[in-house]
C-alpha cells in the first residue's frame, strides 16, 4: 500500500533523493556519536554484568585468534576446553566484526553498538520511506530506534544488538517489491531477506532472531489473519459472507503468498549461507546446556511484570535507579522506553494515522508488550506448549525488541500527521492575494518546524540515556588493570614453556565479599581528586570490577588466557559431561547448570579430584581466615578425622623456631553422644609433634562439659562449651556454628616439621580447621595448613589467597588400570568409587592393574586445536588428556589414526600400546566442510536473485513507454 503522503508530494529528482537519505544518513551517525560520545571517543569503560565477564573475554580472544589469520575452532581456556566456534554468541563468523579486530576488546563492542544503533535506525527510516512518509518522519523513527531504551540497554549484550539491528530490514525486503509481484523482484527480495537472515544468524544470538522471524512472520500472514477476523465477524450479517471469504482468497493470492514464498525462501538461503555456523551449532545444542528444552517456569524467567511496565516503558531520565526498580542488575532486558516526545508521537500516530505503517506499528507493539508479559500472559503458556522454539528460550522481556520497533513506526506516523497539521495551518488561504516571499516563508517554517521535532526528539533520548550504563563508564583499570593474583598466576614457569593453555589450571572458590587492599589509594586518586575523575556510583562499578578480576571469574581467565576449570555461558554451554563431571564436586541436586563453579562450591574438593581436573591452583577469598588474639589461623581446607579417616599430617614446611601449638578445632557426634559427655573431659585427639633433629613431643585433646576441657561440640552457643570453659575463637552467628583454639605449650622452643593429629574416640569427629605455630617469645607466629583432602600450599596471599596442588600429575598422564562403562552415567558411578589412578573409559576396554607398571607422558607441543603428547611405558595404558572430549577430536598414535574416547566422564583418552609413541590429538569441526559447501550454495542461488531482479529492473528502464 502507498501512502497518501507520497502521492501528493511531488517526487524529487533521483540524485536530490539520495542527498536526503546521505543527509539523514549523517543526522543519524551524529546523534549516535554524541549518544556513545565517551565509550568511543575517551578511555572510559563499560565494566558491569555480562560485558565484563562474558563478552570481553569472548571478543578478545576471537579478534586475536583472527589477526593470525586462523579461525577458533576449540577454546582451551574455560570449561577445561570447549568449542568456541560452534558457541554462537562467540559470533566468529559475523563479518561485521571482522573490520573492528585491530581495535582494543573495549573499543571493538562500543563501536559495533554505535554501528548497529544506527543500522537499526537507518532501517527504519527506509521502512518509513517505502510506506510512502516523508524524510522528516522517518528521521524520527531513525532517531526513535537508535535511541531506544531496548538499544541502549544491549550494549551489554552485543549480540543480541547486532542481532536486532537487522529487524527492520528483514520487513524492508518483504515490503520492498511492488505489485503486481513477479517471480524476478519475488526472487531478489528472497535473496535481500536471505542475507538479512544470514546477518542475524551469524550475530550470534538464537532468541533474537527467533523473536525477530516470529515478528516477521506475523506481519506475512498478517492480510489473512485481518480477513479472516473480519470474516468471522461480519457472518451474522447477511449477504456479506460471500464477499469476505472471496477477499481472503484475493490477499492470499496476491499479498500473502507472494510475501511467504519472499518469506520462506529468505529463510532457507539464510540458513543456507549461514551453514557453517548452524551446523556445528546444532551438533553443540545437543550435547550442551539446553538440549532437553526448558519448563515454564525456566522460559518464563525475568518476564515484565504488569506493575513494572511504567518503569520499562517511560524514560526516568536517571532520576530512579532502574536495578532497584526491576529489582535485578539485568535492568537492562527490560528498559524500552522511546523517550516522553516519542511516545506521545506514537500515541498521535496510533489515533490519528492511517495505513499500512499504523498497522504495522500497533501490530508489533501489541505483539512484543503482550508476549514480553512473558508468565503474566496466558497465552504465552499456549505457546510454550503449542509453538516450537517458545520452549528453548529464558526472559520473555526480550520481546520488547517487536515493541520497539512498532513504537518507532507509530511516532514516525503521528509526526507525518503533526507535520501535515502544521503545513495545512501555514498554508495561505485560496481567498487571500499571495505575497512575494510566501513560498519562502512557508519553507521557512517547515524546516524551523521539523529541525525543533527532531531537536525535542534527540535531546529526549540523549536525557533518557542517562538511566542507562553506557552513560556511566568507568575507569579503564576496571578491564586492563592486573591484579595481583592474575599476576602470579601469569608468571607461571609453566606458561613459558609450551602455551599458556597448557598450564596448570585454575578453580575459584572465592566470594567477592571483601575489600581491595588499595581501595583506599583508588579512593583517593579517583574520588577525592580536584576534580573527581569518578563519581560514587562509577567507583562503585570500578571495585567490584577489580573483585572480579582478582577472582578471574567467571570467563575472566579466557580475557587473561589463563586456563580455568569454570566458566559461564547460560546458552548452549557447557557441555552435559561439564556438569556430570562437576556433579561429582557439588551434589547434583544443588548444581547450577550453567557454570559457575566458584559460587557453589563450598570447599575445597580432594586432589585426587583436582587431578583429574589438572587443577594447580585454587584461587579463595580471605573470608575464612581467622585473627584472634593478633594471631593468624588458616581455616580455608581443614580436616575432618573420622573413624575411617582417623589421621591427618600437617606439614610445617619452612623452620620456625616455636613455643606453642594452636589448633582451631570442634568435634561432632549424635545429640546422644553429646549429651554423655557432659559431665566429662575425654580424650578425643592425640597431637604428635615432630621437630628437626628426631625430637617429638606428644599431647592430648580433650572434649567435653567438665571444667578444663579444651573441645566442644560446633554448635553456637554450645552448652559443653559454657560449662567447660573452652575457648571460642570463632563465631558465625548467621551459620550458627563456633569453633575453639586449643594451645599446646611446647616444654622447650622447638622447630616443628610434622605435625600428626589422630582421632581417639571412634564415636565422635574431630574437625580441625587451622594450625598456628606460635613464638611467644617474639610475637610471631607461621600458619599451617591442615588437609585430609591431599598437599595443599599457600603460594599467594593478597587481596585474595591461591593455594597450589602440590599432587598434581599432569595435564596428560598414563592410566595404569582402566574401568570400561557403557554410557556417562555408569562413568559417574564408576568413578565415585574408582581408586586414584584408575582411569573409567566409555566403548573402550578395560585393563586390569599391573604391579611395577611405569610410564610417563608428557606434552611436547599444544595449541587450541592440535595437542602432541609423547609416550613412553612398559605395557599397553590408557592415555588421559584432561581436556574436554567432543566429536571432531581425531587422534593418531604414530601417524596411525586411532579413536578418541570419553574418559573420566569428561576428558579424552586414547589407548596406546607398550615403547615409545607419538600421539597427535588434532580438532576439527565435524559439519565444518559440510556448512562451506551448504554456504556457497546459498551464495550462488542469492547472487542469482539478486541478477534476475536486477535484470528485470533493466529491462524495465529500457523498455520504451507504450
């Protein structure tokens, strides 16, 4: 349908158009300039919520691996190794990255949000051109979409903004052919929406493309759905039946199925050019996070609620702090304002407006309100069940991208109408004698008229922003500044050697409670300053910033490429194994899908766990540690002597010339047991101190409610304690529990280099949870590290502590006995109970130990994709490579081409005969030459659209006037 408004203009010369769309081209570029001004043009940074921890680290390492010319295909820095290809949200093949690699990681996204607000803006002011509207409105609904809440809000999510940019041009080719529709111009606008499908798909975000497609297709069939309402109204009617069925038929011949063959087949070709991305996608959707789907409640997760849809909906120009408001720090899902003058045009444009770009525009506000109400909706419950695809995705606010859209239609349209109010109100009287400079005037106040709208409108969305984090960067320390444990650990001797990916790995347990040691020198250099160079909420984001980053979580440690056992991703990420396997670590029915292993764990996992992980290092807050009395106590590992486990040895590995021995400590038993020792003092714990030169000396723990008694139960407040008078050094009110120091007074100065705890009482648990060795002769004190968890060592104490693995065996090693299982549940089993050593396979063979079996195995070359280990033992073993198992692993053992299994649920292993060998792990794809061949199908039938429309086209020019 066209539009009045250009029917009654009169059409301008072709070059004098296209200098109004370069004109609006640059008005756009402009506002987008000043609205991302200090992102792209100062050193400030974005550091809060996902763009920290996910999208930097992603994009970094993608524009590294590609300034070498190489496409990453595997990451080996998160999830103990990956596909990195194959993440969509990775977006390596989105070619509108591929200019920004040069650029710092920082740069790289603020640019490709300004490039994609003004794509998405631009997109609409075409839309509103092909619908007929004038270049004033349409600049409207340009500046309306670049400068929505919806697109300022996804800076922090990049891929679903390049994603989204593209709406707007997947409608512009369903509406650009003509009618009548032929075959050419059907085929080229199949070839334009394939590419624009193309587009969103390798942007790298499923759900917006998904929301975008579902819109689109909406507004397809959308003739058919308005006949067949009216249809179904009007039958009560006499004689109008006929007449109405019969329209139905017209549109469905002559707009809806022209429209769904552009529709289907730009579908098919962008997938088809998309191949290479999809293919490996899906083979990864299925052996990832969300293979199975999600319940209601799940899908339904962050849904607007009906009583926030004022704050979503309105600007609040900064005044109201929106994380409150929504009560999430992901505020950003739900702003999708289009400032105070926008929606008051919309509103005009609603009531007033007439045509096909009204229609539009409540359609799509009404569609993407009404399902971004998500569980607050009904009917989004029927789509959950009925509709394929509503079952695969989490925050139904995401549909106010459709809202977005539609709002921006309908201001363009109620300004089209102010406009023409305004021009017929100026206009001079048929009656009335023309004047000389009428016409001059009159032009005159059309453009003072038009630049003051535009003006309102871009100065109420530069307002607006300021509720928004791109408005409130911070210090560029916040991303590129290294802390302190990031530092040791990228000193590591080992990281020299071969590749940093090869080195030892890394797993956070560590809270970010606590407060950087050089906050206060950050304080006074960037709040208290003359000027301030942050302000209170700035500084704010730049200390948790630094939190994260000593912590290198969660995707962190892929920014610093240094390998970490966790990750995050909350899309096809990780792996179903990655959780089998971590299932092992925290009990599965508390295990959060999506990684973030560091938030769950709650202590430190046995090394023989940690092995199989080829964890090094484990990275804590201090939160645990204890002072008392200006001495030190350790309490991150602990010990817990059991019946079964009744020993623990405590090394004191440096010479400490001491005094005393304190031991922080509590026992645990049945209420009954407990109960018994009321009145007693028993012996529970025998301490045994070995020092240099043979000499020893031995103690008794004593635990009970008798006066004098050194232990107690845990429990807070514990009567035992209160009538024994042990010494509480501890206390956690919130996790109602105590603990007590016990000091051993040392008859003469001694240096400790073994201390041995054993348990007496096999009815009652002695859990010892720091040593002290005390000189009380000079005040100082060295704390010790009791383990029943394997040989842990303090290397590192900053603002947070890493202790390192002192049994590490290796990122390859040799398994001397092999347990065969048939599927990653029995590998689950088998090795919950499986002694250290002992290797479970899936599809392999088992082998028996051996006595007196050696062999060695070591890692001569690593790369991402390609991993050389050497070889060498007295009988057939089982190689373990502790990097993540998936298919498009090959191996060779000597150039012979041998099978990768799954061993110990999640890793790799390959079976190696008895000498000397070398095994070659290299990684490919498995859909990778599949999808190239399936993309230049897709090229060849898109250039051929596009070659038959444009033929059409010149023959049209060329064909003399009838």
């Amino acid at each position: 349908m066209i539009s009045p408004h250009r029917a009654a203009s009169a059409s301008p010369q072709p070059s004098r158009r296209w200098l109004v769309h370069l004109a609006v081209a640059f008005v756009l570029a402009t506002f987008v300039a000043a609205l991302y001004y200090t992102l792209l043009f100062t050193n400030r940074v974005l550091a809060t919520g996902d763009i920290l921890l996910y999208f930097y680290p992603y994009r970094d390492y993608v524009a590294a691996v590609l300034r070498t010319g190489q496409l990453p295909f595997w990451n080996p820095y998160i999830f103990a190794g990956a596909p990195l290809l194959a993440n969509p949200q990775a977006a390596v093949l989105y070619p509108l990255h591929w200019p920004l690699i040069w650029l710092p990681v920082t740069k790289q996204i603020y640019w490709s949000a300004a490039i994609h607000a003004w794509i998405f803006g631009y997109g609409g002011y075409w839309l509103m051109r092909r619908w007929g509207y004038g270049a004033v409105a349409a600049t409207v609904t340009a500046l309306l979409l670049a400068g929505s809440g919806v697109v300022g809000g996804l800076i922090g999510h990049i891929n679903q903004l390049n994603a989204a940019a593209w709406l707007p041009w997947a409608i512009l080719c369903i509406e650009a052919p003509r009618p009548p529709l032929r075959w050419p111009s059907i085929a080229g606008a199949s070839a334009g929406f394939g590419i624009v499908v193309a587009l969103m798909l390798l942007a790298g975000h499923t759900q917006t493309v998904y929301i975008a497609l579902f819109g689109v297709g909406m507004w397809v069939i959308w003739p058919l759905v308005r006949d067949a309402g009216w249809w179904l109204w009007r039958r009560v009617r006499p004689g109008a039946e006929a007449e109405n069925a019969s329209m139905i038929v017209l549109d469905l011949r002559a707009v809806v199925a022209p429209r769904l063959v552009i529709y289907i087949g730009g579908v098919l070709l962008g997938v088809l050019v998309s191949a290479p991305q999809l293919l490996v996608t899906l083979e990864l959707s299925g052996l990832g996070l969300r293979s199975g789907g999600l319940d209601f409640v799940e899908a339904t997760s962050l849904s607007l609620k009906p009583l926030q849809a004022g704050w979503a909906l309105l600007p609040t120009y900064g005044l109201v702090g929106l994380e409150g408001a929504f009560g999430t720090p992901a505020y950003g899902e739900f702003v999708a304002y289009v400032g105070l003058f926008g929606l008051l045009l919309a509103i005009v444009g609603a009531w007033k407006g007439r045509g096909t770009a009204r229609t539009f525009g409540l359609l799509f506000a009404l569609l993407g309100l009404g399902l971004a109400l998500g569980r607050w909706n009904p009917l989004y419950f029927v789509l959950h069940l009925a509709v394929p695809g509503f079952d695969l995705f989490r925050v139904p606010a995401r549909w106010l991208l459709l809202y977005t859209l539609g709002m921006g239609a309908l201001a363009g349209v109620g300004s089209q109408w102010l406009l023409d109010s305004l021009q017929r109100k100026w206009a001079t009287p048929a009656s009335t004698p023309a004047r000389p400079d009428a016409g001059h005037r009159r032009w005159a106040l059309q453009v003072v008229g038009a630049l003051i709208l535009l003006v309102l409108v871009a100065g109420d969305l530069w307002l607006a922003a300021r509720a928004l984090p791109l408005m409130w960067p911070t210090a560029p320390e916040a991303v590129y500044g290294v802390r302190t444990a990031p530092a040791h650990l990228l000193t590591d001797p080992d990281r020299m050697s071969l590749d940093p990916a090869a080195a030892g790995r890394f797993l956070g347990l560590s809270t970010i409670t606590y407060d950087p040691g050089d906050m206060p020198d950050y304080q006074r250099v960037m709040l208290e300053a003359d000027p301030p160079q942050l302000d209170e909420r700035t500084f704010g984001d730049l200390v948790i910033a630094q939190k994260v980053q000593e912590l290198l979580v969660p995707n962190l440690a892929l920014f610093w490429r240094i390998p970490s056992v966790d990750g995050f991703d909350g899309g096809v990420l990780p792996l179903q194994r990655f959780n089998l396997f971590t299932g092992l670590v925290i009990p599965p029915d508390l295990l959060v899908p999506d990684g973030r292993l560091r938030e769950q764990i709650r202590e430190a996992p046995p090394t023989s766990l940690l092995n199989l992980m080829d964890v090094q290092y484990l990275i804590t807050d201090k939160v645990k540690d204890l002072w008392f009395e200006d001495i030190f106590y350790d309490r991150q590992i602990g010990a817990h002597l059991t019946m079964t486990n009744p020993v623990v040895a405590v090394n004191a590995p440096d010479p400490f010339g001491a005094t005393r021995l304190d031991l922080i400590a509590t026992i645990d038993a049945p209420g009954a047991r407990l109960a018994a020792l009321h009145d007693v003092a028993l012996p529970v714990a025998s301490v045994t101190i070995t020092a240099t030169e043979g000499l020893t000396q031995t103690f008794t723990v004593t635990a009970g409610g008798a006066p004098g008694a050194q232990l107690a139960d845990g429990a807070l407040d514990s009567p035992l304690a209160a009538a024994s008078g042990a010494k509480v050094a501890y206390r956690d009110v919130e996790g109602g529990k105590q603990e007590y120091r016990v000091a051993l007074t040392l008859p003469k100065p001694m240096q400790p280099t073994t201390i041995t705890v054993t348990a007496l009482d096999p009815t009652i648990d002695v859990i010892l949870r720091a040593a002290t060795l005390v000189d009380e002769r000079t005040g100082m004190f060295t704390p010790l590290l009791p383990s029943d968890r394997g040989h842990l060592a303090l290397v590192h104490s900053g603002d947070v502590k890493i202790y390192e693995n002192l049994d590490k065996q290796g990122r390859a090693w040799l398994a001397p006995a092999v347990t065969s299982v048939r599927s990653p549940q029995e590998a689950v089993t088998a090795l919950r109970s499986a002694p250290p050593g002992t290797a479970v396979v899936e599809g392999g063979r088992a082998l028996g130990p051996a006595i007196n079996t050696t062999g060695t195995a070591t890692i001569t070359a690593y790369a991402p994709e390609r991993v050389e280990v050497q070889t060498q033992s007295d009988r057939e073993q089982l190689l373990v490579l502790a990097d993540a198992f998936y298919p498009g692993w090959a191996a060779t053992v000597d150039g012979i081409a041998t099978g990768v299994l799954p061993a110990n649920i999640l890793f790799r292993g390959v079976y190696v005969p008895a000498g000397e060998h070398t095994v070659v792990f290299t990684f490919t794809p498995t859909a990778w030459t599949t999808g190239l061949l399936l993309a230049a199908l897709g090229a060849l039938l898109i250039a051929g659209g596009i070659a038959v429309a444009y033929a059409q086209r010149l023959r049209r020019q060329t064909t003399p006037a009838v």
